[in-house]
C-alpha cells in the first residue's frame, strides 16, 4: 500500500501515540465513573485523572480549572455556549456573529432567530476574511447579549484579532464567545487578556481522541444545560464523563509545542509557493503571520474542486474542498463567497491543512501531484480560458 500524504488536518488529526498511551488505563485497568472523595478507591482515580486533565487545559487558556466544562467536541460546545446562554438570559437577545463562521455557530443562531425571540446579525468579512471592526463597534447595542467571532478560520485560516474585539465587547458590557477548535494549541490565547467569557475547543483537531472537547466559561456567566439529568460537569452537562477522552485531551495539550507550529508554519509557506506558481491560482485568506500555520486554501480556475480532490486521492494525497461538513454536497463555501469571489471561484477551492507529521519530501510531492492534476483536469475542462 502506498503511503498516504494526510492534508486534511482542519478536518481531524491523527491520534499522537503518547495520547494513546495516557489514555489506555482509563479504558482498561481504571474505568470506573469519577466519583467524590466519599466514592470508591475506582471512582477516586477517575475522578483524580478528569481534574488533572481539567486543569492541563485550562492552564492552555490562563484559566481556573473550575472554568473548563468537557464535552463531546466543538459542535456541542458552540451549542452550550450560544443556545444555553440565551436559554438563561433574561433580557437582552441580539446576537452578532460574523459570515464565515463553523456551521455549528451560524445554524445555532438561525435556529435561535426563527423562535422569534432573538435577533442575529452577521458581520462582513473582507477579502481576505477579517471582521469588519467598525462594523461591528456600530452593531454592538443595549440589547446585544452575545458577540461570537472565531479565533481562526477553519477553511481559509485567517486569525482574527480577539484581543481587540474582545475589549470592544467588554467596553460595551456585552458577552464574548469564541470558537477556537482550530487555533488552540497553535496560537497563544489567555482568556483574561482578551476578555473572552465562552470558548470552545476540540480534542481531535489537536492529535487528541474524538468524542471529547471543552467549553470555557468564565466565572459568573450564566448558562442553561442542554443536557439535564445529573451534577456532572458543575450542573452544565449531565452524563458520565469521557475520563478516557479527557485524559487523551489533556495529554495532547500537554505535548504541544512551539516548534511544532515553526514546523507547521515552514511547511506552510513552501507549500503555498509551490502551488500558487500553477498558473490562474490564487491564495484565499491571508498570507504570513495573519494565517493559520498550518492553513493553505488556493483557488485553481478552470476546474472543479472535487474533481482535484478525487484525483490526489488516487495519488494518495488527502485535501478537501471548501467546508468539510459539506464536502458532499455541490453548495459552495459560504466562506469563499462571502469574500467576494464568485460561485465558480468556491468550486474550484481545494483547502490543504498540515500537522507535525508532515514532512518537506510531501509538500515536493504534493505540489508536483496538483500541476500535473490541475494540468490534465485544465485539458478536459468545458470552461474556457
């Protein structure tokens, strides 16, 4: 079998073997339910290895440990944080986000929009994805409950500028929620500089388990629990905890380091170059410092993303085009259009995400792959150029 070449890490990463490893006595030899200190000695060491896991997470985000619920992954989170905090309010129910958000952000509040009961507003993005901050100052009113903006983008890797957004919020006495599935471990985030009241995050973005993720709340923010029926979590999500999946979490936090995202960032940028030499491409998003490290989203005229997608695949090179949640279905990605490039632009996107495992020799090989993919795909093309 030929060795694959993984470019798909904004979608899920491969599972660090050190994580395996911290998360194997929790599934064989200590699997009881975390329990109190009246619980039994099973219950003890489950409940000890959660609260470590808690703490090594929240120390990622220069939080207190008891600020850090777990959950299923960032779906749920983005869920808890929006939904479970309009669910408590009691007053104020506008909600600003901006256009290229996950799904799991922008479905919530059109879900929260069609009760009737709340109003969302969505910011625009420049042409390479940055929120429109002036907009977004003039947005911003007396019944504004929650502004939620992501750190970094999941298709183009554009970083937003938390800090500033997150003092326009707390200037204006307005909640901030932050989506930082992709950037957590790979851009610093401290919760008190940026004034940031919910965040969400997800294990397997980061070489941990699927299935476990975690939600920051800050202290004093109200929420209602989506999930009722216990005490679990501090009363936020009820449900025997995901020790094994937390722990595997906690572990991949705890190895991440800077040189991985150097690593990253140097694959990156040869790997933009390369490509952006195949003639009528263009990068979508930013370039250098404002991009995600392990990010390159190109835009190839002339073809159709899945097409290029179902020939590197053949060549064992794994990308995806546009959004990964909707990778199967011929909508175009609302975060390409909504920088103002056309239909046929987001159908021809093909997004290339990097991990540490990646190496030099296959970003050579995958840049030689895609000329020749785009080459031959160019020839059969209906579309003139």
């Amino acid at each position: 079998m030929r060795d694959i070449v993984y470019l798909d890490n904004a979608t899920t990463t491969r599972v660090d073997p050190e994580v395996l490893e911290a998360m194997e006595p929790y599934l064989s030899s200590y699997y009881g339910i975390p329990t109190t200190e009246y619980g039994h000695s099973f219950g003890l060491r489950a409940k000890e290895a959660l609260e470590g896991a808690r703490e090594t997470v929240a120390r990622g985000l220069g939080a207190d440990p008891e600020e850090v619920i777990f959950t299923s992954g960032g779906t749920e989170s983005n869920n808890l944080a929006i939904k479970g905090l309009a669910m408590a309010s009691k007053g104020r129910r506008d909600l600003i986000t901006s256009r290229i958000e996950h799904k799991s952000v922008l479905s919530v509040l059109g879900s929260l929009e069609k009760t009737g009961d709340f109003r969302a507003s969505y910011l625009d993005v420049d042409a390479e994805g940055f929120v429109d901050i002036e907009q977004l100052k003039n947005e911003v009113g007396k019944e504004t409950l929650l502004v939620s903006v992501q750190h970094a983008n999941q298709e183009i890797g554009t970083i937003q500028d938390i800090e500033e957004i997150g003092k326009i919020c707390n200037e204006k006495g307005v909640l901030f929620h932050v989506d930082a599935v992709q950037s957590f471990t790979r851009l610093p985030i401290d919760v008190e500089r940026c004034k940031i009241d919910l965040l969400s995050l997800s294990a397997h973005k980061v070489h941990g388990p699927r299935g476990v993720g975690a939600l920051y709340v800050r202290e004093g923010v109200k929420l209602k629990p989506l999930i009722e029926g216990g005490y679990h979590e501090f009363g936020l999500r009820a449900g025997s905890e995901n020790v094994a999946g937390a722990v595997g979490f906690g572990k991949a936090v705890e190895i991440a380091e800077e040189s991985q995202v150097a690593h990253m960032r140097r694959l990156r940028d040869l790997l933009a170059k390369g490509l952006l030499e195949i003639p009528d491409s263009r990068l979508n998003g930013p370039g250098g410092d404002r991009r995600l490290c392990n990010n390159v989203n190109v835009t190839f005229r002339y073809v159709e993303g899945e097409s290029v997608l179902l020939h590197l695949d053949m060549r064992g090179i794994i990308v995806t085009t546009g959004s990964a949640c909707f990778s199967r279905t011929l909508e175009p990605s609302h975060v390409i259009l909504a920088l103002g490039l056309k239909h046929e632009d987001a159908h021809g996107s093909v997004r290339f995400s990097l991990s540490k495992y990646n190496s030099e020799e296959e970003m050579d090989y995958t840049i030689e792959n895609v000329r020749e993919v785009i080459g031959e795909l160019r020839k059969m093309s209906p579309v003139g150029r």
